[in-house]
C-alpha cells in the first residue's frame, strides 16, 4: 500500500505531472460517467419491472417498456454531454464560450429545425398520454401496420406487405389504435333482388351463431352476431349487414372465415350472390307498344354487352 501511495505521488511530482493528472482525471472522469449511466439505466429498469408486475392488462405492460426505453436513452445522452464538458475542462478547454455558443447554435436551431422540435414535443406527448406502444396496430400519418418501436423521434411501422415506415412524430396528427379493449367486425353480404330478405337474415343468424360456439373462433368473438338489416339498395344486390363484437386485432380474421362460412351456406341453399349486370330497357312507343329487342347471335360482341356480362 505505501509503495502504491508512493508510486502514485512520484507521478503526480515528476516530470510527466503535466500529462498524468489530468489523464487520470479524464479517466476517472470517463469511469464514473459510465458507473453512474449504468446504475441509472439499471435502476430504471428494475422500477419498470417492478411497475409491470403491478400492472394486469399487456397494453399498460408494453407502455411501461417504451417508456423506460425512452429514459435510459435520455440518461445515456445526458451522462454523455456532462462528461464531454468535464473533460473538455480538463483539457484546458474554456467551457464558457462553448457554452455560449451552444446556446447560440440551439437558438439557430429551433428556428431551423422545427420539425425536429416538434417530433420530439410530439413524441413525449404520445408516450404520456398512452396514445399507441410498441405492438399496437394502428394508423398513422397515412400510414397503418404493427409498431415496431417508438421513440421521441419516430414511429416504426411494418404493414401486412413487410414494409417498414418510419412516420416522424410531427407528422401525427390523429392516431386510430385498432389495438384496445375491443374490435368489431363489421361485414357486408350481398343477395340478389328476388331473395327473401328475413331468410337470408335468419342463414346469417345459424352462421354466427355456429361460429360463437366454435371451439376457435368462439374464444375471439365477444357477443352474438348482431345483425343491423338492409344497408342499401345496390345496383345489382340488396346489402346486408351485420357485425361481430371480437378481441383487438381479431377483426379481419373472423371477418373472413364468416364470409367463407356464409358462401358455403348460400351455396348449398340455393340463395343467390349476384354477379353485376344490366337491365336493358327498349322503351315505350306514343301508342304504348315496346319495340321487341333483337335477336343477335350468341358470342357476339354485341350480345354480350346486351347480356351485360
């Protein structure tokens, strides 16, 4: 120990005291700057487990993770500057005039890059307010997918193609999370002009309620089918429409297997699901007569179009 004390005062009194204190201070400087982002960085995570274990619903578990994400960046960046500066002192750099300038340059840039501000100010915002965490499908900037991740910055989407999208947090303006408590499947089925309606109603009701009780689909679907009626009088079909009460991202697949359930039954009942096609009318003469319409040749171009295939 007194050889080590001793070591250490012939550096700091011999000819290389100029370049060896500071180097050891620039050391210990860099050492307790990484001690300190580590300690922190692992206390944030550990309040955050200890917060998830708390918590009952995955949506306020995922929003807990982003957020002490986002802190652990935020400390790393600060224990980085505030080391820079001490070091810089220790090189014999005046901090004073970097700092002014500093503030200078952040003046210039607040001007210069306001979007970059406000991605920032907007992404503080999103993480608080729980608007969308990592996992969630949601819409946004014109852009909808899974969120990969969220920072202050950005918002890293992948869509059901396998395209990324990295939406900047200024351009959000409105979220649609598709994501929370619960989802309807909102479906649309098509007959033809000459079926009963209120049969059709009823083979629908047999569907949904056969998929209620379905040992797969009966876990994602919440209430029984609820049928809305008549949407519209379409061109070619009357629409009908119905919805199913299901789980959060659940909606497009049951929405599919009760239009192929559906298909099935209309098919094996007889129950039309009409292709589009035209109505010719050759009109009325002044005396109240119709011209009969002609006879053309079938595979004709002008008997298809007649047809309105």
């Amino acid at each position: 120990m007194d050889a080590f004390a001793g070591a250490l005062r012939a550096v700091a009194t011999g000819p290389w005291s100029g370049v060896a204190v500071p180097a050891l201070r620039i050391g210990l400087i860099a050492v307790v700057a990484w001690i300190a982002a580590g300690v922190v960085n692992r206390g944030i995570r550990v309040v955050r487990q200890r917060i998830a274990e708390r918590l009952d619903g995955s949506e306020q578990v995922k929003r807990a993770e982003t957020i002490g994400r986002v802190l652990r960046y935020l400390v790393s960046v600060i224990v980085t500057l505030i080391a820079g500066v001490l070091i810089l002192s220790e090189l014999g750099v005046s901090i004073a005039p970097i700092l002014g300038a500093a503030g200078v340059v952040g003046l210039a840039v607040g001007f210069g890059a306001q979007s970059l501000v406000k991605d920032y100010f907007n992404g503080f915002f999103i993480l608080i307010e729980n608007q969308l965490t990592t996992g969630d499908v949601v819409e946004v900037g014109g852009k909808s997918g899974l969120v990969e991740d969220l920072t202050l910055r950005y918002v890293r989407l992948r869509d059901y193609d396998g395209n990324v999208h990295y939406v900047p947090n200024s351009l959000i303006t409105t979220v649609t999370n598709m994501s929370r408590g619960h989802a309807q499947a909102v479906i649309d089925v098509g007959v033809a002009y000459r079926e009963d309606v209120d049969r059709v109603l009823d083979v629908m009701r047999e569907v949904g309620a056969e998929m209620r009780g379905d040992a797969v689909f009966g876990a994602k679907i919440l209430d029984d089918l609820e049928i809305a009626g008549v949407d519209r009088l379409a061109d070619s079909a009357v629409v009908l429409r119905c919805r199913f009460r299901v789980l959060p991202l659940e909606r497009w697949n049951v929405r599919r297997e009760f239009l192929r359930r559906v298909k099935n039954v209309f098919d094996a009942r007889g129950i039309e699901i009409p292709f589009p096609h035209v109505t010719l009318y050759a009109g009325v003469g002044k005396d109240g007569t119709a011209p009969p319409l002609p006879v053309l040749p079938i595979g004709s171009p002008s008997s298809t179009t007649a047809r309105g295939t």
